[in-house]
C-alpha cells in the first residue's frame, strides 16, 4: 500500500508503528462523563422518578426472581437477595471464568448462569431481558468504587485491552487512547469528549431512546472509526472492558447513569 | 445536549458509506521537503466544491475538529487548530501534504490521512481500499484553504 506513496526527501517511507502514544490518566484525575453533561441531563440519572434506566431495573428485579421453568431456580433461589448477594460484583467484573479458563464480563456471566444453572437458553445481545438483568445486578454496586482484581490470570486480558485501546484502527486511522487519553475535554463537533470510563452501564441514552450495553457503546465508537466493530460478546470486548475497567478504578459506579 | 446536532460523526459516517465509489489505486505523490508541490489531478481545484466539502461533516469531516471561517456553522469541534488564516500559514503544497497524509508532518498526529491506504487493522467493510477523500477532493479543499486569508473580513475586530 505504502509503495503507492513514492516518498521524497522527507523520509516519510519510513512510517513508524501504527500507535498514539497513551498518556494514561493519573487516578486522581479520573472523571466520570457526568461531570461534564449538562445539569438537566445529570438532574435525570440522580432523580429516581426521572431516570428512564428505572424502567429496566424493574424488569430485571422480575427476572432475578423469577424461575425460568418450574423445576428450575431464580437467580434469587440461588443467590437470594440481590441487594447483599450482588453488592460490589460489578464493581469488579469482568473476571476469571474457571469453567472455560476465559475472562468473562457481567453479561457473560448471567448468560453463563442460564446455561448451567438454570437449563435456559441466554439471552441474546443488547435483549430487554438481559439489559435489564445486567442493570438490576450493577445497581446493586452503584455508588461503590470500581475495584480492579489482582488476578494474574486476568493479566493477557488486561494487556490485550490495553493494546486495543492504543492501536489505530479503521479508515481514519483513529485509536481510542487519541480521544479518550488525549483530547478529552475537548470537542469533537458538538460533542464533548470525556475519559471514556464505563462507569454506568447499563446505561439510558437519550440519542438511543433506550437501555444500551457498554459494548454497544464501544461498537458506536468503533463505527465513528471507520472500523469494523468486534461482534457482540467477542473476546476483544471482555478484553476492552478489563482494561477501561482498570483504566477507571476507583471511579464510583454509576448504573444505571443516563448520557446524552 | 438536548436539540443540538449530536453525535454526526456516528450516523453521518453510515450514511455516507454507499455514497461514494472506490477509485481503486492511488496516484503516486512525490514529497518534497515539507511539501507536495505537484497537484494529485490535472484539473484545477475548485475552490466551491472545496468548501462544501470542508463545511460537510460526513464527507470532510473538518469541521470535527476544526472551526474556521464558517459563521453559518455551529458547533465545530475543537481538536485541531482553526483553520481561519490558513492560506497565509501554509503554501498549496504544505496544505496538499498536510491532507495527504498529515502523519509525514507528524507521526502522532490524528488528523486522517486523507489520501493514503491506511495500513490500520479492522477497517470497515464499507471502507476498505480505498483513500478517505479523492484526489480531485483533495485539490478541491486545497484550492478553498488557500482563499482562506487572515483579512479584516475574515476575522470579526475585536
């Protein structure tokens, strides 16, 4: 492709690594995108009779206790009250799976719990069924810090994230440490540009009209990359999560917040 | 947020897909110091189509991270600098180089390489082999940022 650019004396055949170098952010200066929406927007997540996300916590408190088949059991018969069982899990997901040996974010893992404990087919992607189950099970931690896990094992996901998160890609040659490392705080367009912390998701956004997991919100921004964006549940986004997990400790969790 | 244009990056960006056809292979463009003096196309720019393009958020996508002197255009991003003046900053072929591929400038830099096949990973099917903008774009836009004086009209008297 390159030879397609005969180069002169600039040198610029020589094209170093397709990488912006990462400034990563200090934790102390670590910000949610809240601070940055207007006070009207916030005004909604803070205010539970206006907050839209409330709509799918409901539906995910049914779900938690009710049993997918008469012989089966609630997520509530195994693990009882969700407000002390669930506390702090999201906080610190994803984690370590040791039935597949692969780390595993807080959708997998309800999916997961279908399948084996429940005999249930998972729900699929971005369902109102799953939405709701994974808010109702984050908002159990809301208002508690992200941990990150020291487990070794969660190492290669962490740096496979990490190198996702530096690299460029797509047609505009874009990478997500260039805005959410580099240029946050400044405008692309209208919008503000935060850190890019997945603090609250499950999350309402008013230009979804609706729920949207944080992998939908990564596939948006890959979108805007011109790239092709990784399939609902692959790898590379448990990998992605780990890392924006880490990369927001000890940022308080905000599920479920609202965005524009 | 609520009633000003969103994020038009995302949805622009999709619509935009189909829109344009490949031109298949790029033409070769010689760099010369800091600059690429010869034009990409034989035809001269056109200083109006130019213009449209930069103003146009899902083909040029300038005005993401550019402001200018562009009063009917609210809510330009601000990630690069503005672009009023420019034509007295920079000759036709630092301009010309500068949305080519911006990376010979600076290899850090974010700006797109507007006329190089990207050797990036998980390029969209849509927009594969193919350079962000055409040559005769790319001489278009040229020919408007040169008109771009840092004149008393241009830029309001404080």
């Amino acid at each position: 492709m390159l030879a397609a650019l005969a180069t002169g004396s600039a040198g610029a055949g020589e094209i170093p690594p397709a990488e912006i170098p990462p400034s990563e952010i200090p934790p102390a200066e670590r910000r949610s995108s809240f601070d940055g929406m207007s006070p009207d927007i916030q005004a909604m997540q803070r205010d539970a009779d206006a907050n839209p996300g409330l709509l799918w916590l409901q539906d995910g408190a049914d779900l938690w206790s009710t049993a997918p088949a008469p012989d089966r059991p609630a997520c509530a018969g195994c693990h009882g009250e969700a407000a002390t069982a669930m506390r702090g899990v999201a906080a610190r997901y994803p984690t370590w799976d040791e039935a597949t040996a692969a780390p595993i974010d807080l959708q997998g893992r309800i999916n997961a719990c279908r399948r084996r404990h429940q005999g249930a087919e998972p729900y699929a992607y971005e369902s109102r069924e799953l939405l709701g189950l994974t808010a109702y099970v984050a908002a159990q931690s809301a208002g508690l810090p992200i941990t990150t896990p020291a487990d070794a094992r969660l190492g290669s996901a962490r740096s496979a994230g990490r190198a996702l998160f530096t690299r460029r890609m797509g047609q505009l040659g874009l990478s997500c440490a260039a805005c959410h490392d580099g240029n946050h705080g400044r405008r692309l367009g209208a919008a503000l540009i935060p850190q890019g912390h997945p603090t609250g998701y499950p999350l309402y956004r008013l230009e979804w009209q609706g729920l949207g997991s944080v992998q939908r919100r990564l596939r948006n921004c890959m979108t805007g990359m011109r790239a092709e964006p990784f399939a609902y549940g692959a790898p590379e986004f448990v990998a992605l999560e780990r890392y924006l997990m880490d990369r927001a400790a000890p940022l308080p969790m905000e599920t479920p917040a609202v965005r524009p | 947020m609520i009633g000003r244009p969103g994020w038009v990056w995302i949805g622009g960006l999709l619509l935009a897909s189909a829109a344009v056809a490949g031109e298949g292979a790029l033409r070769p463009v010689t760099i010369v110091g800091r600059e690429i003096p010869e034009p990409l196309t034989t035809a001269p720019g056109d200083p109006e189509r130019g213009r449209t393009l930069v103003v146009d958020r899902t083909r040029g996508l300038c005005l993401l991270c550019h402001a200018g002197p562009f009063p009917e255009e609210r809510f330009p991003g601000n990630l690069g600098p503005d672009l009023s003046g420019v034509g007295d900053r920079l000759s036709p072929g630092a301009l010309r180089l500068r949305l080519v591929d911006g990376r010979a400038l600076n290899p850090d830099t974010i700006m797109p390489s507007y006329y190089r096949l990207q050797e990036t990973v998980r390029i969209g099917a849509a927009w594969r082999d193919r350079p962000v903008l055409e040559a005769q774009a790319i001489e278009d836009i040229v020919a408007f940022l040169i008109t771009l004086r840092d004149t008393p009209s241009e830029r309001p008297v404080p």
